[in-house]
C-alpha cells in the first residue's frame, strides 16, 4: 500500500467527481421519461446505503484495501480468485468510461478523428494522473471538481427556449415499472460504482469522518442529478429528451449567442477523467497486491492500454453501447457491487472479534 | 525521464496520423440561411444563401458610398436538388467551392408545397447533423419559393438573412407573426399532444420581404394559415406576447393601447371525466400609447371604458384565432391537449389518436381583464382648449 | 545526469595535478619564514597580483615578519595604518627583548588595531585568507599565521534593481557583495534570531554561500533539508545562484521553477518572516528563496503596501495574465481551425474575412508571430538598452504593420500575439515557461482543438500538483486546500488581518511561533 | 488482403513503445516472477486484440458472452 494520506475534503471530491463522471454525458434517468426524478431520488437513497455499506466494510478493517480484506475475510485462494473478478470489473468500467468520452466527443466535436486516436489521447494523460498516486488525484480533484457543478449550472442558467416547468407531468404515466428500472440502472451506474473506492478510502487521513464524508457526496450527487435532470426536461420537455443521443450536450448548445460546448466538453474530462483514474487506480493497486509487486506504477500502463483495448473492442456501435449499459449492466453489477459487498461485511461482523485479538 | 517518454508518445501519436478535423476559416462557406422546397417531383430543392466575409466588411464598411464598382456580391445564393436535405447539401459541393457550414444558420426557410407533404420526418437531418444551429429562426414561405425570398437583395442589410431574421424579431415583438427556433419546432414535432405552427414570410419585392402570419400544422402538414390579428390572438393564448399594440375606436376616437404585460393561463375544464369546455384567462397590462380623439381622458372612468373596449379587442382576436384553429383546421395548435395529458393521463391515454376532433368540437370560455396603467407624457388627447 | 558528468570532470582535473598547480591539502604552517615565502611564491607563481612584504624589525632584527596580500583587494591604506606601522612603531620604540614565541601573541593582542583578525593554522587556510582578500602576517617562528581583514570595499553601490520595479516600497537592491547583502537584510530583521550560516562551495572558485533564515519562524526541517542539499553540491565553480538553484531544486525535468529569486530587499525580507530561507551568494545580486509556491509568481512585493482590495483585483487581473499567456493563441487556434460552431455569428465573419488571403494555415501563423516576437525580446534584452528600444519600437510597430500588409499574418493575429506578449511579462518569473508552455499547448491545439488544449490544461495541473518545493506541494494553498493561506493568494486580506504566518510552511503549531507578525499587527492597530 | 486500420496501429505502437520501456523498468525493479507473467500476459492480449481490431476481424467481445450468460440464466430477455 502506497503511503500516502488524503484529506477529507479531497475524498468528498474525489468521490463526487466519481459519481458525477460519465452520468454527465449520458442524461441521468431517460429512460423513465418524466418520471426520472423518481428514479433518481429512488437510487440515490439506494446509493446511500450501498455506500455507507461500503464504508463500514472499510472501518470494520482498519486500513485494509479490498484485496487485502478480500484474503482476509475469505482465504487466500478464494479471495484472490475474488480480487481477479473484481480487478476485471474495474477495468471493464474504466473501459466502459473511455467508450462513452470517445462516442461523445466522435459525435458532437470531432467527426472525423478516428475514436481510437482521441481514446488513446486521453488514456495517455490518464495513465499520468493515475502514476501520480492517490494524494495528487486527491489534490487535482480539489482544484477541478468544484468545476463540475459550477459549470453546470452556467450551462443551465440562461437557456433561451421556452421553459416549461410542468413538463415534468403527469406522475407515473408508464406505471412504476419504468421508474424501478431506471432506478436500478442509476443505482448501478453509478452510485454503486464507488465500489472502486474500497481501495482508495482506506487513505483516508481520518477515518471518523468517512461515513460523513460518503454520505455527503451521495446527497451532493443526487442533487446536481435531480438539477441536471429538471433542467433537461424542462428546457427540452421528456418527448426530446428520449430522442437524443447526448442530452446534456444538446443543452448546451442552446445558450444565445455563444456554444457553451466546450464548457460541457472540459465537465466531461474532469468528471470522465477522475472516474477512469480511480477506476484504473482500484485495479493497478489490487493487482500489484494480488501479484505482491513492489511498485503498482509498473502496471499502470498496461492495465489503461488494455482497457483502451477493451473500450474499443467491447462494442460494436453505440447502440450496442447504450442497450448493453442500459440492459445488462445493472444485472452484472449486482455481484460485485452488492453481493459480495454484503457477504464481507457479513464476515467483518461475525469475524471482528477474532481479528482483533489477532492484532 | 518520464516527461521525456510522454513528450515522444504524444509526438508519435500525434505525427504518424496527422489532423483530421483541423478545417481553416478560410475553407469553409459560411451559410447564413437555408431554403427547403419540393418540386413536383417530390425531390427535396435545397437553397443555400452563402456569405463572402470580406464583401460582407467591405460593403458594411463603405455602405452608403458605392465606390467600388466591380464589388464581389456580399452573399450568393445556390440551389440543388436531392432525394434528401444531406443528399442535396452534399450534391450541391459540384457547383460550390467550399465545404458548407451550416452551424452559421440564421434563417430556414420551408417552402409552401414542402411543408403540405409534411415536415415531421424530412427535416431529421437538422437535428441529427452536429452542426445544426438549433437557434435558427424558421418561417415557412407563402407565394414564393424558398429561393426567390433568399435571393433578395436588401437595402437595410448586407446579408439577407440577417435583414430576415430582423424583421421576424420586429414583428415577434409586435406579436404578429410566432417567431419559432428550430430547436422548438422540433420539440412540437415530438410532442404529440399540441400541433405545429411556423411563422409566414411573404416576398413583397426583390428588396423586402414581410414576416406575419402563422401557418398551421396538423400532423406535421401545413393545412392553413392565420392571418396577423389571428396570429396575435393565438400568441396571447399561449402566452408567448411580450409587447404589442391593440387599437380600436371609442365614440370616434381612436385609441392604441401599448401591452406591456400579457400573461395567459389556459384550462381544461372536466366534467364527469369527459372534457367540458376550454377556459382561457388573460391578464393584461397596458399603456396608452396614442388616443385621437376630442373627449377628455382624466377620470378613472374613462380608463374603464378603454379598458373594456380593448379586452373586446382581445377576445374578439382569441376569438377568430380558436375558430379558425378550431373549425377550419381543427388542430389544437395552443396545446389544450398537454394540459390533458398532464393533468388527466388517463383520459389522454384514451382520446390520444382522435384529441384533436374533440378539441375542435369543445366549446370556449375567454376571460380578459386589462389594467390600463400609464397615459404617457400628457393626459388628455391633443385638441384645442375650449 | 550533469551532476555525474561534472563529477567525472572533476575527478579528471585531480588525476592531471602535479606539483605546478596547488591542490587543497592541510599542510602545516612551516615555522621558519623562508620556508613560507618559498612556499608560496611556489603557490602564487605566476600571479602577477600577488603581493609579499618582509618586515624586518626589533633588535637585531630578530623578528621577521610576512606580509601576503593581493593587489588591489586590500586597502593599502588601512594595512599600512593599522598593520604595518603599529608593528614598526611598536619594535622600534621598545628596547624590550622580545622572543619569538610571545611576538606572536603580542602582535594579535597588543599591535594591530585592525578588528578582524583570524587565525590561520595551516597553509590551506593562510592561502584561503589571502586569495579571499585578507592580509595574512606570518611570523618567523610561528606556527600560526594572522589573517588581518583588511578588505577594501569593492563593487557597485546599492541601488534600484532593473527587474525588479515597484512602485512604492523601498528601492534598495542586492549587490555583488556579500557583507553589503547580509548589513541590507541585517539592517531590517534587527533581531538575533535572524541567523547567517556561511559556507564556502565549489572547489575551484570558493565562493561565499549564506543560508539565512529567522530560527523560530523557519521550519527546521526544511533548514536542515537546505543544508543538506547544499552541502551535497560537489562543484568546480558557483558563479552565481542560478548554480545553486539547478542544484538543489527538487525536480529536474520541470518547467516551472521550483526555487524563487529576488533582487529586492524588502521583498526577501518579507519572504523570510514568511518563514521562508534565503540562500546567498557572494557575487550575485539575486538571492534564492526557498521553498518557492507557484501562488509567488502572481505576488508582488507592492501589494502589500497597497490597500487589499486594489492588491487583490491586481493580483486576479494577474492570474488572467498568466491563462492569457499561456492559453490565448491556442484558444485562437483552436477556434479558428476546429470549433467554427462556438463562434457566434458576427464574430466569424469578422475572423472569416481576416483570415482571407493568408497563405498559412493558423497555426504556422501562430508560430511565426510568436517566434518573431520572442526574437525581438530577446533581442531587446541582449542589446544595449538604448539600441533595445528603438529595436522593440522597430519590431512592434514596423514589422507588425508590414506583416499584416504583406498579407503574410492577420490582423487578429499580430493583436492576439501583442496580447499574449503583454501579458506574459505582467509574470516575471514565469515569462520563460509561460513561453514554451504556450508553443506545447499551440501544437496540441493545432492537432486536437479543445480537446487536446483541455487535455493537456489536465496534464500540465497533474505536473503542477506532483511537483514539491522543498516538500511543500507547489499548488499551496490551492491544493492542498489550506483555508488559511488563502488570505495571501488570489485575494489579499489587509496586513492587519494577516494575523497567523503561511501555515503551509509549517509542519508544527503556527500559533505559537505566530508571534512577530502579531505583534506587528498590534501595533499597527495600536497607532491607529 | 488485410484492411489494416492504420490509426489503430498508431495508437497500438505508442502502447507498445511504452510498455517494452516500462518492461525494462520492471526488470530493473527485480519483481517477482508473478508479477513478470501477469504483465506479459496482460500486455500481450491487449497487443493480439489490438491487431485483430486493427485487421477488422473483431472477436466476440465480453460484453457479448456476459450478455449470452444472462440471457441462459434468463436474466435479460
């Protein structure tokens, strides 16, 4: 384990910027039309507690990674072959990330650049925060998260179409099942996505504050979505919001006089890019623990060049993309976000007593 | 050392491919408007009306003097035929030296026989397309083609589009004419619950052209057209007025009453689960900006008088706006139906496909109240002491 | 990878030394006066400016004494008055028998009214003394020399430093001299916790190194770092502090410069009540402060003379500066040649028609403007001033006028390149990196557009935050977020509310130590 | 006759370089064996399916055998 220590303020930021991420591109709970809000506020209390079961697992094992934990509570060799899927999921989700940052930016910016070349572009810079270590990730997210919600409220403070502020109506016009849906894809995309920072809480300089700390940055999140959301449906009503590819975006260009689209492009980067860096951090530092490397920068660029790889390899169009996120996502997520989450700290509980007089 | 190796793989992977988008100024067409007809045919004429920027500033700059002259056109209007908007934009490129950019788009302009064969599904390329400028003002043309109204050449503008786009914004002010941006034309097109309206452009010579009136949707085809009293009556029921002039005439005076505040509130009134008549409420503010006359004007009794007059006016253009809508064309272009479908889902789920005879068929309540609050720089008419 | 090259030189120089060139050894003082002299004219062969003068004196003559100087760094007057003659005076006038042993004392004691005397006990630190501008007495029949300081001064008098220009504030610059620096720094910190460490560094030229620093404001870890460091340096010369600084810097392989300078007292002074050190050396004006934070390159030492709130719109307009100087001509790029959509209408045709004509694409356009520009700076600065100003009038105007006549630039152009030129000098000790920040960002925003120029903005924030001074991140207080440093960085609060020192200089309790600056502000308070 | 994509190339050779210059650096470190074959086993699939996007034949991706296995379990429709 690096020795390194992060404050509370760069967790809460990281762990926004996290949250935020790729869920700016892709407009939070469409497919529930007007009902998203539902849906989000349904996820976000989900989100709550996955993560406040995630930070308990961390305090019940004091200044343990989740590879380390993962040994401890299940045995070596069932935990390692544990740590082996859960090191495939991170880079499938960092993959995911990439894939998102080069469809959008092939479809709304740069038509003609080959996706492969802007995704290697920015996996390059990636690969230099990620070695930079998790106290520089926590001093950048100081400096550029704050960014995110700033610059989206810019983007939706003066928006020349007609607004309507009813167009969230009627309530449950498809009946719930839509809204159960989108809550559980939202609650898998991304609240328990923070997963991931089993790895990167245990950096925490003072641990009291971790659930506080969690439990803000949850609410945090919630809120801006349900912001980005009334401002989409809003500006654009819920028959637009469906059709769109990027929605945010389309927002974006709505400003009178001047594209505020490079705007959105810099949210993107800074909430993209913290979510592939922690993503790509959880999975180099489990590996280097798995494989007991001295130093974990020796795999950061192999590990980003193939989930680079994978981002391109894994689907074919976007609308495999979004149907696979959309459809399949949620179910495979559950094992690693709230199974095996639950089952640790099932075993954290039951087995505390006899680890602490080990220690 | 690290830096060192970052600097080689950024210069490798930016050398070996080259740039793709890098596009200069200098090679593109900037278009200021777009024209979109149909021929008989049923092929899509597309018309461009592109800019020269440096006759643009050439004739700004020495506007009025006409010294030069052999002056290159500050604009060149071009039009192609296609099977869809792409494929003429792109055939076009075999007349035209540049790349087209469409992103400059101040003014679409839909020809009369385009929009009869409907717009709901022909216009997607304007929305697909990264490059579309979802604030360009649209207007349907009535008696001319797309292309004889870009082809203007106007006195008070170098660039049509822009005197275009001007006098939409005027007579929007005035509220004569719906002044629509692509981005909310297609927003109608989506929403099933209301129909379609684009404002009119007439051509009225080769210099200037007259934006007012509506043309009316119904389905995403034109089916008619309001003319600018009704226009104003139906852009006070959707709430879409901002400052306007209502006149009439009060025992032999004329009297012009400046809006300075319109807020319209329509409903849908139920009645055993079945719609029963439409309501709308107007609440006005005003000014009286001219009266010729010979009564005095000092009493609060004569503002009620005016005040009643003109909330006749009002009504009396809803009025001719929801007939026309309703009887004419029957289509709910004021979108009585969103408020169903908000606030009664479950009858709207019922009623979607046949809201629009319904509508139609739904007889009307207009309520207007206007308060009359200043008189301007002197209080009674001009006229001669007695 | 210097370090090793210049000390596998050095070790080059050692094998090649024979008895013609004097190596360092420690010798002892040879007690018999002839032996000395022959020593060292043996030494000093060749060196025209070396000086020697026997004394013979007493009775019979029986004491001889050497006197060793160097031409011209004595003060031949004050040897003669408070040296020379004391002792001829002295042994001719008393008919005492005087022994070898005592002459010595008695010389150091009774003679020589000079204040600074030394003592030099071997040949390396008799050689040291005189090559360092003292006057060295060596006495038949003692072991130990005298070193007399005798110094005459030397060098510019104290005046306003050109690059450093203020406004208001005090006008004193560092000079050359060493002693004229610490008297200057001596002259505003009149206390005794104000401490000087002298060093001597490189092994050919022997230069005079001081680490200054306030004990109990300054971090003693980062003291002793500094010493460290320093002490690491294995040289042949230091010729100036630029030296030092390329040693001792933290990271090698940045742009950004990790070791801040200045040529002002008052400047250095505050520095050091920041609890920042100073490091000196003999010969330069500019003295190094460490550690150096980025948030130094927008201060300046007016701003704190000012009232807070023009300070504080100053130091943003700064800021501005620094992102226009590093950002605009890529931005312009960026937009010119990618981003056609987000320039509003009116504005495209206007570049549109600018950019008619002109045969390169934006970005060689870019790079030949730039590159004229930064040719005619550093033209202007190598010239002399009077000619530099004519030149820069001649560039600014004429070439700026003909090129866009020519057709070769456009309009836009020459002003976003005068802009940038402007800005980048609102920064002093960032105008070099802002220069070639600003050509990495034009050629990724050539090939990239915001993309790459946002990317890059990403990558260049990264290096910023991994990069230490002294073990101070150099984004502080930026981030790491230190709540109370940030009355001192983007915004100034007023001197009076200044109340605790830079925490981020500490690692312990700035409470405690907080003391001089609180004290300082209370007694403001109390005039008022 | 192979249509190689010549940007995914590009962007694979730039991975390349970098990887045989971090090789060298692991080697120097003196890891473990483990560590040795986990990296060469990581970099080499990403080189392979790297070059076989590059030629256009695209393997089945996991997404699509993830998507196979929940449609067996009767997860997704």
């Amino acid at each position: 384990m690096e020795k390194a220590r992060i404050s509370g303020l760069q967790l809460f930021l990281l762990m926004t910027g996290f949250l935020l991420g790729s869920r700016l591109i892709i407009n939070p709970g469409t497919e529930a039309k007007a009902d998203g809000w539902l849906a989000i506020l349904i996820s976000g209390t989900g989100g709550l507690l996955l993560i406040t079961l995630y930070s308990l697992i961390v305090l019940l094992n004091p200044s343990r990674t989740l590879v380390e934990i993962l040994r401890d509570r299940f045995g070596n060799a069932i935990g390692s072959v544990v740590a082996v899927f859960y090191i495939w999921y991170f880079i499938h989700l960092a993959s995911l990330v990439f894939r998102d940052f080069g469809s959008f930016l092939v479809t709304t910016t740069y038509p003609r650049t080959p996706m492969e070349v802007i995704i290697a572009l920015f996996a390059l810079s990636i690969i230099y925060a990620a070695n930079s270590g998790i106290e520089v990730m926590g001093r950048i997210s100081e400096i550029l998260v704050p960014f995110i919600p700033f610059l989206s409220t810019i983007i939706g403070a003066s928006i020349v179409t007609t607004h309507d502020f009813t167009a969230f109506l009627p309530v449950l016009e498809n009946g719930i099942k839509p809204v159960i849906k989108e809550s559980l894809n939202l609650l898998t995309f991304p609240f328990g996505e923070a997963v991931v920072f089993l790895t990167i809480f245990p950096y925490l300089n003072n641990k009291r504050h971790l659930k506080k700390i969690t439990t803000l940055s949850t609410l945090l999140v919630t809120v801006l979505f349900l912001y980005i959301f009334f401002r989409n449906i809003i500006i654009l009503e819920s028959h637009f919001l469906e059709q769109a590819t990027f929605v945010p975006h389309l927002t974006s260009v709505l400003f009178p006089g001047i594209n505020l689209e490079p705007l959105f492009d810099v949210i993107m980067i800074i909430g993209g890019g913290i979510k592939i860096t922690c993503a790509i951090y959880a999975a180099v530092i489990s590996l280097s623990q798995l494989t007991g490397a001295k130093d974990y920068r020796i795999f950061t660029s192999c590990i980003v060049a193939f989930s680079v790889i994978l981002s391109l390899w894994i689907h074919e169009n976007i609308f495999e993309l979004f149907s696979w996120t959309g459809n399949v996502w949620a179910y495979y997520s559950i094992p690693f976000q709230v199974v095996i989450p639950f089952i640790l700290l099932l075993f954290s509980l039951f087995k505390k007593d006899k680890l602490q007089d080990e220690e | 050392m690290k830096i060192s190796k970052l600097a080689i793989l950024f210069m490798l992977s930016i050398l070996l491919p080259g740039c793709w988008d890098n596009t200069d100024l200098t090679d593109i067409n900037i278009v200021t408007a777009l024209g979109i007809d149909k021929d008989e045919d049923g092929k899509i004429i597309v018309t461009v009306q592109v800019a020269e920027p440096a006759a643009v500033q050439l004739t700004s700059s020495t506007h009025g003097g006409g010294g030069g002259s052999a002056q290159i056109k500050p604009v060149y209007v071009k039009s192609y035929k296609g099977e869809t908007i792409y494929d003429a934009l792109i055939s076009m490129k075999s007349i035209i030296d540049k790349r087209l950019f469409l992103s400059t788009t101040q003014v679409l302009i839909l020809g009369e026989r385009f929009c009869k064969d409907g717009i709901n599904e022909t216009l997607d390329y304007l929305h697909r397309d990264y490059q579309a400028n979802y604030l360009a003002d649209v207007l349907v043309a009535r008696g001319a083609t797309p292309e004889q109204i870009l082809k203007i050449q106007p006195d008070m503008d170098t660039i049509p589009a822009m005197y275009i786009k001007g006098t939409a914004e005027n007579t929007a002010i005035r509220a004569k004419v719906e002044r629509k941006m692509l981005i909310e034309l297609f927003k109608d097109i989506k929403n099933e619950c209301r129909q379609a309206t684009i404002g009119q452009i007439t051509r009225l010579d080769d210099k200037t052209v007259k934006t007012e009136g509506t043309a009316v949707f119904m389905n995403g085809k034109l089916v008619g057209w309001l003319d600018q009293y009704q226009t104003r009556g139906y852009l006070f029921v959707t709430d879409k007025v901002k400052h306007t002039t209502v006149s009439c005439s009060v025992n032999n005076s004329k009297i012009s009453v400046e809006i300075i505040q319109s807020s319209g509130k329509k409903n849908v009134i139920f009645k055993n689960g079945e719609p029963a008549k439409l309501s709308i409420q107007m609440r006005l503010e005003g000014n009286i900006s001219e009266y010729i006359g010979k009564e005095t004007l000092n009493s609060p009794e004569d503002i009620r008088i005016i005040e009643k007059k003109i909330s006749q006016e009002v009504k009396k253009e809803i009025n001719m706006a929801l007939t026309k809508a309703q009887k004419d064309y029957s289509s709910d272009i004021f979108g009585f139906g969103e408020l169903v479908h908000k606030y009664y889902p479950q009858y709207w789920k019922k009623v979607m496909d046949k809201w629009n005879d319904i509508f139609s068929r739904l007889p009307v309540d207009v309520w207007v109240d206007i308060k009359i609050r200043q008189t301007g720089l002197i209080k009674s008419p001009m006229k001669k002491d007695e | 990878m210097f370090r090793r090259i210049k000390k596998y030189l050095g070790l080059d120089n050692q094998e090649k030394d024979n008895g013609a060139i004097y190596t360092d050894t420690d010798e002892p003082l040879p007690r018999n006066i002839d032996k000395v002299k022959e020593r060292l004219n043996t030494i000093f062969s060749e060196c025209s400016d070396y000086i020697q003068r026997d004394i013979v004196c007493g009775e019979d003559n029986g004491i001889c004494i050497l006197v060793a100087y160097i031409d011209g760094f004595v003060d031949k007057k004050v040897l003669n008055q408070d040296v020379i003659r004391p002792i001829l005076d002295y042994f001719s006038c008393t008919d005492k028998l005087h022994r070898a042993k005592s002459v010595y004392q008695l010389i150091k004691r009774c003679i020589i009214s000079s204040n600074e005397i030394e003592e030099a006990q071997s040949m390396r630190q008799a050689v040291y003394r005189i090559v360092s501008g003292d006057a060295v007495l060596f006495i038949n029949g003692s072991r130990i020399a005298l070193a007399v300081g005798v110094k005459a001064p030397q060098g510019r008098q104290v005046e306003e430093p050109d690059t450093e220009v203020s406004l208001r504030g005090s006008r004193e610059g560092f000079v050359e001299n060493l002693s004229t620096n610490m008297v200057l720094i001596r002259k505003r910190i009149k206390n005794p916790n104000l401490k000087f460490e002298m060093l001597q560094l490189g092994t050919q030229t022997n230069t005079d190194i001081c680490i200054c620093y306030i004990k109990g404001i300054a971090n003693d870890e980062i003291i002793e770092e500094v010493r460290r460091r320093i002490l690491k340096i294995r040289s042949d010369a230091i010729l100036d502090t630029g030296y030092i600084e390329q040693y001792i810097t933290d990271n090698q392989f940045t742009l950004f410069p990790l070791v801040g300078n200045s040529e002002k007292c008052d400047k250095l002074v505050s520095k050091l009540l920041e609890g920042r050190i100073a490091i000196l050396c003999d010969g330069t004006p500019y003295v190094l402060t460490v550690p150096s934070l980025l948030v130094e390159a927008i201060q300046t030492a007016d701003d704190y003379y000012d009232h807070a709130f023009f300070a504080s719109f100053m130091r943003l307009l700064r800021l501005l500066a620094l992102f226009i100087s590093t950002l605009l001509p890529a931005l312009y790029v960026a937009l010119v040649s990618f981003h056609h959509t987000v320039i509003p209408f009116k504005l495209i045709i206007t570049l549109a028609a600018s950019r008619q004509g002109i045969p390169f694409s934006p970005f060689i356009e870019a790079v030949l403007m730039i590159m004229a520009f930064e040719l005619l700076r550093e033209a202007g600065v190598r010239m002399p001033r009077t000619v530099g100003q004519a030149l820069s009038i001649v560039g600014a105007i004429v070439l700026g006028e003909a090129s866009v006549a020519a057709g070769i630039a456009s309009n836009l152009m020459v002003i976003i390149v005068a802009i940038t030129a402007i800005c980048s000098f609102i920064t002093p000790p960032l105008i070099r990196v802002t220069m070639l920040v600003r050509f990495i960002f034009l050629i990724i925003a050539n090939f990239f557009g915001f993309l790459g120029i946002s990317l890059t903005a990403v990558v260049v924030l990264i290096h910023l935050c991994r990069l230490r001074s002294f073990g101070i991140p150099y984004m502080t207080p930026f981030s790491p977020l230190t709540m109370a440093d940030l009355k001192d960085s983007l915004i100034l609060v007023p001197i009076w509310a200044m109340i605790t020192r830079p925490k981020a200089l500490f690692q312990g309790d700035t409470q405690n130590r907080a003391g001089i600056k609180r004290q300082e502000a209370a007694k403001i308070s109390e005039d008022k | 006759m192979i249509i190689m994509n010549y940007n995914m190339l590009s962007v694979l050779l730039a991975f390349i370089i970098m990887e045989l210059y971090n090789l060298r650096r692991l080697i120097s470190n003196k890891e473990s064996i483990k560590v040795l074959i986990t990296y060469v086993v990581i970099t080499a699939s990403s080189l392979v399916i790297g070059l076989l996007l590059a030629a256009g034949r695209r393997p089945a991706s996991p997404a699509e055998w993830i998507q196979w296995i929940f449609k067996m379990i009767g997860v997704v429709k």
